[in-house]
C-alpha cells in the first residue's frame, strides 16, 4: 500500500491513482502545490498494485528496455514556422507529425483554461499546437496511464511524451515494453510549484489588468537567447520576461519552489528510461554556429533500437547533425548529473510558501530570490565607460547638458527624455510625454556628432506621446502629434528621416525597428473626397515585432500584424497580415510564415 511519509520519495506521476482496481487512491495538493497520494482504507483491498506501479520504488529495474549509450543529434525542424512556435527546435512536432500520419496517437503536456497543466492523449492532429512547446510547471497526468494501456491493446500507435519520472511511471504501470509504443522524455531540470505558477500568473494579471489569454515560454520575438516568457493579455498588453528579469524563471532556476524528490532525481543521467530523449541544445553556438541561428536547436538522443528507428521516418524534416555525446553533453548538466538541483541554503522554505499565500509574487521575490544584475568587473568597466562618454559629449556640447535639465523639470515630460543637438522642440499646453515601464525616449540621436540635422518634435494642446520602454528615434525626424491625438511607441528603434503625422491615434509596439525616411499618418491632412465611406481620418496600428524597410509609407486606417516584414519602397495602403511580408505599391503579401530575429 501506498504511504508517502517521505516527500522526496514521491515524484507525483499519479501512476499508483491510475492502476487501484477499487479507486481507493485520491490526490491531495499539500501547502506548496504538489500532489500526493492518499489511500481509502476502507476502499483498499491490499492488492500491492500501486507498489509496483510506483517508478520511484523500481529505478534499478526501469532501464530494461533495450536502453544503451545514445546517439546524439542537434537540429531544427525544417519548417520555420514550427521552430519557431517550439521551445526548442520542433523535434516534437516532427516526432507527434510521424506519429498522426500513421494514424496513432500522441500524448503531452497542454494547458487547461485556468492555466493548470494536464497530460492529454488525441490522434488529432490539431492538437499538435497545444502539446508543442514546454510549459515549465507540474502537469496532472490522471487518466493519461489507462488511457494508453486501453489504446495499446486496441493495437493503436501511441507517442507518449511526459516528464522523465511520468514516462518511469508509464513504464511501471504497463508492466511490459509494447511494440507499438515510443515513448519520450526531456531532459527535465526539475519540477515546479503549482502553486508558485498560480501566484505567477496571477500578480501578471493585476500589474497588466488583465486576463491571460496566452503564454508562450521561451518566445523567440527577441531571439531563443532571451528566454523570454510571452504572455498576452486580453486587453491587448503583453509581457515579455527575459531572463533571470523574470521573477519566476528567476525563482525556478535558483531552485527555490521545485518538487522536494527533484533535488535528488532519480530519472536522471544514463541509460534513458525513453526510447528518445529531447532537450534544448544548450551551448551549440561554441559548438556549431551552423545548426544555431538563435531561434533554437533541439538535441535528440536516441537510447533504443525501436527509437532509432521511429526517428529514422523523420530526418528528412529536420536539418540534422550527429555529435559525440560526451561533447554535446558539456552544456546539458542533467544529462548526466542526477543532483545537479541543489536546494539553497539558508533559506527558510516552509515559511517561503506561508508568505507565498499572503504576499503579492513580485514581493515574494523581492524577498527570497531578488533580480541581481550583472555586478562585478564587468559592470564596473560599463560604468566607467558611460561616465567618459557622458564626459566628452559634456564638454563637446554643454547646450545639449543645460537643454535636458531644462526638460527634466518641464511639466509635459514625465519620465527620461534626452533631447540630442539640434532639436527643435514645441510642447503646447497640456501636452504631455509620457515615459512608462522604466524606459527612456532618447530623440535626435546620431552618429555623426558633427552633423546638423535637425530634428522636429511637436505636440499641439492636450496631445500624448507615450513611450513604453526604450524607445530611440534618430536625427532627420519630423513628428507632429494635432490637438488631442495620441502617438505610442513601444520599445524599438526608429532610424534617421523618420516622419509622422499624427492627427487621432497611431500605436507602434515593441520591437518594431523602422528603417530610414519611413512616412505614418493616420490622417489625409484635412482633404476631402466626395466618395461613400470616406474618412478623413482612421487609426494606424503597428503590432509587435515588425520590421519597416527604408522609404515606406504607411497610410491612414492600416493594421500590420505581428512580426510581420514591409519591404523598401513599399506604400501600405490596407491591413498587413501577421508572419507576413509585403511589397510594392500598393503593398500586397509576396510571402507568408515569415521569420526575422532582431
């Protein structure tokens, strides 16, 4: 009979849940988030079969399936759009695309509308979108172990993929290998809180105003490299966590709300329990620039003689390279160290979770695990180095000192503004730059420090220039926002020549880099044609991720869709779709599943 007296010794596959005959065993959330099984003794006819479906009371007998040293790939899906959506590379989805064209199922991880986690198995090959990329917190996998076994018996292929300890559970619970299985893992740095996510996405929610609408882990808008979390709101905000920036990433990865058994797993290192293991390629860059690109690079480690050769049906989508195992394995320390995941020390985690229920998640971290960043020689030279810069450019140009001081003080800017040289600046009354999320506006800026361009700036009675985040906008700009009207700019870079005519409302969002002596306006200018359904004026709306080639006019009424890519000399007259690319005059889509990384 079950009996967790032990937390490190229960890694909460629910496999023993799946296989009691009189459903004597139920799952009960402790303080911190995680299941544990709990047995009706009443229910319990002491058949000892949770015991042997327990994969944590059986890990010197789980690696029996023909297992054997790997052999190691790096690769990409060939399809950019599915690398792109992937946490990694899209080995998955090729591996769940084999398994639907052969009529089987496929099993992972998806995320409920409450944004809990559940395993679900379908042969639909619809699915593929929900079960693709890793959604880095504990799933519930109750039902999915029964659900295989009936499939199998049925003689259906089935793909199952799941955590390292929730695959040693399906094994277990099976009792046997099945020709007709594959089974994959991942290489699974450890388990997080339930909870903790919970906490997460809620203090999301109250700083953005919103609700969840969705949430991309490691988002590759920016690169594979920021590991960026993407979540969107409903109000039409998004969130962008890089890096160790992210309190929850932050929190996770200096193991601060993991599963009690993961600091000490059992299911790492060699032989694999799977017949394919899949990982990110951590350090391919040192290793081969040509499989790299930033946008991810899967490795797939191939333990058994069945999983070669469900991956040979693959190869031909993935670009692909073999690599000598111990060399790939340099980055990927859980590979083979089994306690890579070290609890911190000194810290207090029985009262971590108390104070998790009663303080805000950013609080939580600002406490336990605050944002650190880089300190040391390193920041020491960057700050010496900005110190001489702002000397010279001082001493160079003691006008453009005292004009910012001026500015910082003016009651239409609230927030950082620098006004480079030559720039010529109206703000009328109630007329307000607004400078949100930390940012700074830097406007005028060049190169050349001896040209004398000048830039334009006017704001005309109770106008908005709102900047949410880093904004730089450079010399040759003329911007003009009309009484009332709104212009927004998210974080990005705007190069010289830029124009805008802003008469009602243009919204530019993040990451949006326009090239040289581009045109917006949402507005004719006041002209008038006597033609059904003219108007005069329409909002133009520039979302996140796009790129403006040189020399592009965007006209009133416009919205370009996400990463979406306009061409040179293009004239965009009508609504770009997202991914894609438009040329020529007027603007039409010449390609779509576009992909650009800044």
């Amino acid at each position: 009979m079950i009996h967790i007296t032990d937390k490190t010794e229960c890694c909460g596959c629910n496999a023993c849940g799946d296989i009691c005959p009189t459903q004597a065993i139920s799952f009960h959330n402790d303080n911190e988030g995680f299941w544990y099984p709990e047995v009706d003794r009443n229910k319990c006819i002491n058949c000892g079969l949770c015991d042997k479906s327990c994969p944590m009371l059986h890990t010197d007998t789980l690696h029996s399936h023909g297992q054997r040293e790997p052999k190691v790939y790096g690769g990409y899906h060939k399809n950019i759009s599915i690398r792109f959506d992937s946490t990694s590379g899209g080995a998955f989805s090729a591996l769940a695309n084999a398994m639907y064209k052969q009529g089987g199922y496929v099993s992972g991880a998806v995320f409920n509308p409450d944004w809990t986690v559940s395993n679900y198995i379908s042969n639909n090959k619809k699915d593929l979108s929900r079960l693709r990329s890793s959604k880095y917190v504990e799933s519930n996998a109750e039902g999915l172990y029964k659900e295989i076994k009936r499939l199998l018996k049925e003689g259906e292929k089935v793909l199952a993929c799941g955590s390292p300890c929730q695959m040693a559970g399906l094994r277990t619970f099976l009792g046997k290998d099945y020709d007709n299985l594959i089974i994959v893992d991942f290489l699974c740095r450890a388990t997080n809180s339930p909870k903790a996510y919970r906490r997460y996405l809620e203090y999301l929610e109250d700083v953005y105003g919103g609700k969840i609408v969705s949430i991309k882990a490691k988002n590759k808008d920016h690169g594979w490299r920021s590991l960026a979390r993407k979540v969107v709101f409903d109000n039409g905000k998004v969130y962008y966590g890089e890096g160790h920036e992210d309190p929850y990433r932050r929190g996770y990865h200096l193991n601060y709300f993991e599963r009690p058994c993961c600091y000490n797993c059992k299911f790492k290192g060699l032989p694999r329990i799977a017949d394919i293991s899949l990982a990110d390629f951590w350090g391919i860059e040192n290793i081969d620039k040509s499989i790299d690109g930033n946008l991810g690079t899967s490795m797939i480690m191939i333990n058994t003689e069945k999983g070669e050769k469900f991956f040979d049906g693959i190869k031909s989508k993935m670009v692909l390279k073999e690599f000598d195992a111990q060399r790939a394995f340099r980055g990927n320390f859980s590979v083979v160290m089994g306690d890579c995941c070290h609890a911190p020390k000194g810290y207090d985690r029985e009262q971590m979770f108390k104070d998790m229920d009663a303080m805000r998640f950013d609080a939580l971290a600002d406490k336990y695990f605050p944002y650190r960043p880089a300190s040391g020689i390193r920041s020491i030279k960057s700050l010496i180095k900005k110190l001489l810069k702002f000397g010279y450019n001082t001493l160079r140009n003691p006008s453009q000192l005292l004009r910012n001081i001026k500015w910082s003080v003016s009651p239409h800017i609230d927030g950082k503004v620098i006004f480079r040289s030559h720039c010529a600046v109206d703000l009328r009354d109630g007329a307000k730059i607004m400078v949100n999320k930390g940012g700074v506006l830097n406007f005028g800026d060049k190169r050349n420090l001896k040209s004398k361009f000048e830039s334009r700036l006017l704001l005309e009675r109770n106008s908005r220039l709102i900047i949410n985040g880093n904004r730089n906008i450079m010399y040759d700009c003329d911007i003009q926002i009309f009484e009332g009207a709104n212009l927004t700019f998210g974080s990005g870079r705007c190069n010289s020549g830029l124009k805008i005519v802003c008469a009602e409302s243009i919204i530019i969002g993040d990451n949006v880099n326009i090239g040289r002596d581009v045109w917006i306006r949402d507005n004719n200018g006041g002209h008038f044609i006597i033609q059904t359904g003219y108007t005069d004026r329409a909002a133009v709306i520039i979302n996140d991720n796009v790129w403006i080639g040189s020399n592009v006019v965007i006209m009133k009424g416009v919205t370009i869709g996400e990463g979406a890519v306009v061409a040179a000399n293009s004239v965009v007259t009508s609504n770009v779709p997202a991914g894609s690319m438009v040329s020529g005059n007027p603007a039409k889509v010449v390609s779509e599943n576009v992909i650009w990384v800044k």
